[in-house]
C-alpha cells in the first residue's frame, strides 16, 4: 500500500509499505482523510524537534479518519462501511500511569508517526490500517475531513482540561495556527469573557478573526499592542501558549497575572525559561501533552455542531501530492490554516 515516508529533513517519499496483518479483534480501515500536524512539520522540515531525531525512515501522520472495510470475527457494535475517527492513542493499559488511568504518560506508548522511541512507531498516513475497536469513533454525519480533526481538537480538549473552568476569565492565545485557533474555539465555546490572540503573522491571525475574540495582535508587527497587557503585573486568568516559542513564553509570562495559570501547549522545543517574573508573580505553569478520554468527546462536539472546524480545513491534495501538501502547509502566504491529504 501507498504510504508517506519521511526519510530525514525534506526528503519525503509516497512508496510501499507493507500491510499489517489483522486478527479476529481488529478492524481494517480504508483511509480516507489525513491531515498534517505541526509536528509532521517538525519532522518534514528539521528532521525532528528538539531532542528527538529521526534515526530511520517513519511513516508519519496522527490525525486520520478512513472507513471500516473489514471486521474480526470478536468485534462488535461497528460495521463495514461505517465513517471512524481513528485515535492514535495506543496506550498499553498495563504501565503504572495506565493504572493510574494517567494514559497520556503510558510507558509503553505505540503513538502514530512518533520517533520517541526506537524502533519508531509507524504513522497512519497510509492507504489501510489495522486498527483496535477502542481506537474508533463513529462518525457517520460529519465528513472525512472534520473526522479527522478530532486528533488537534482533543489536544486542546486535554489542554482545556488543564484550565479547569474558563467561564468569566480573561484568556491570552499565544500562537494561532490549528491548535492556538480551535483553543480559541474551545475558550469561547466555554464562557470566557475576554479573548485575546497574538501570533507573528497576519494568515493566522485572518482565521481567528472569523470566531469572533477580543483583541487580535501581530506580535512581530506590533509588540507594542501587548504592552498594555503587561501593566500593573498582568491582566489575564489563563493563558494558552501554542507557539512554543521563546517570544510567546516570555509575553505569556509578562501578561499573565498574579495567581495565574499558564498552560504550555506548544512544543517547539527546549526553551529559557524567565524564572524571576514567573516566581515573583507567584504563578502556575502547566504542561499539556496529546490526549486520551477527550477523543470521543471531539467527535460529539462536531456533531452536535457545537464545535464547526470546517471554516479552518483550508486545503486538501492527494496522496500522490503529499509532499505539496506538507510545502503548502509551511506557507503563511496561501491563506493556509488546516492541510489535509485525501487518500481516498
């Protein structure tokens, strides 16, 4: 079968991969939609993000919806044909963390397209995959394209989570591409009563402007904007950084009040972190990483249309186009937000 291989910085290839074998408790998928995350774009672009480096070839891609096209003989509740969400948390269910029923901190975790550990574990974007009935979520209603936004929507599910009740507060997003943009989604979604959003180019920014927020700032064109923000020790509740960028970090920490919780969602790699301003303010920092229980939640969002992403699905190629798609997704100048692959 066909499938997007990442061999090391800008050298991606669509070749042949072998297809898993299914037992009488898995399901076979045709995929049908794929999109490409940030961190495909890590690996497209540096060969990784921070510490953690390709040292063999991987098939990448986590966001993946397809339909059910085969069925073991032990499964139920699930038929041929059926639209799913394939989440690609695999956590083991037998670790310490597991047990704790902590599944994003899984020992053993088998995360689609992830060079963590080595051997790594092999992506979704391919044209079949074998899958667990826990992976699948039903998704006739929606389309293949907004099924697979349920992976980026449930990593700011999870990162919602950290928040705890965003109702009434004043909330600051730190970078708006996907994830900063459907945390956007999620703080308005939830009450928050004052919205600001910062990213370094205006692309981005055009998006967020279609949800409605408070305040939208270029923070390479205008850093000033921010200022006002940063007055008397800070003015927002909660603060989302998605940019995982050292700018984004320090502005965070500077605009957030006393007391305040900073929920570090972007991960772009290692960073300095601004100690003094952070101690003295007396402030939370929390670090939020993939998802677990939130997966089927994003799906129950989307199709009760108290969540719309499709304003935010910009671009879609074939598989034979992948690597225009990963090109097109790097450049700010196409009105690019989400890219998806079509493998079907």
């Amino acid at each position: 079968m066909k499938s997007i291989i990442i061999h090391s910085a800008y050298d991606l290839r669509v070749e042949n991969y072998p297809i898993e074998e299914m037992d009488e408790n898995q399901i076979e998928i045709n995929t049908s939609t794929g999109g490409v995350c940030g961190t495909d774009l890590h690996y497209y672009q540096d060969g990784g993000f921070g510490s953690i480096k390709l040292k063999e070839p991987m098939i990448l891609g986590h966001e993946v919806s397809g339909y059910i096209s085969k069925i073991g003989k032990k499964v139920n509740n699930l038929k041929e044909g059926d639209l799913v969400a394939i989440s690609p948390s695999r956590p083991c269910n037998s670790c310490k963390y597991c047990a704790q029923g902590i599944h994003t901190q899984c020992l053993n975790m088998r995360f689609y397209g992830s060079a963590m550990p080595f051997p790594h574990i092999q992506g979704a974007f391919r044209e079949k995959l074998i899958v667990n009935p826990s992976q699948c979520v039903l998704a006739n209603g929606i389309s293949p394209g907004e099924a697979a936004m349920a992976e980026p929507l449930s990593v700011c599910l999870h990162a919602a989570t950290k928040a705890k009740n965003l109702f009434g507060k004043k909330v600051l997003i730190i970078g708006s591409g996907p994830i900063g943009t459907l945390c956007t989604l999620i703080a308005k979604n939830s009450g928050a009563s004052n919205i600001t959003v910062t990213d370094i180019n205006d692309n981005s920014l055009f998006f967020t402007n279609k949800i409605g927020v408070n305040k939208l700032i270029n923070s390479r064109k205008n850093p000033e904007d921010l200022n006002i923000y940063k007055e008397d020790k800070g003015n927002f509740d909660i603060t989302f950084e998605c940019s995982g960028s050292q700018s984004g970090l320090k502005d965070g920490i500077e605009s957030t009040k006393p007391y305040g919780t900073i929920i570090q969602v972007g991960l772009g790699g290692d960073l300095t972190f601004p100690l003094v301003p952070f101690t003295s303010k007396e402030l939370i920092i929390k670090g939020t990483f993939r998802f677990h229980l939130e997966f089927p939640l994003a799906i129950d969002l989307m199709k009760k249309g108290i969540i719309n992403v499709k304003p935010f699905i910009t671009h879609t190629f074939s598989l034979d186009e992948a690597e225009k798609a990963f090109k097109t997704a790097l450049n700010p100048n196409k009105k690019t937000m989400k890219t998806q692959i079509r493998f079907k």
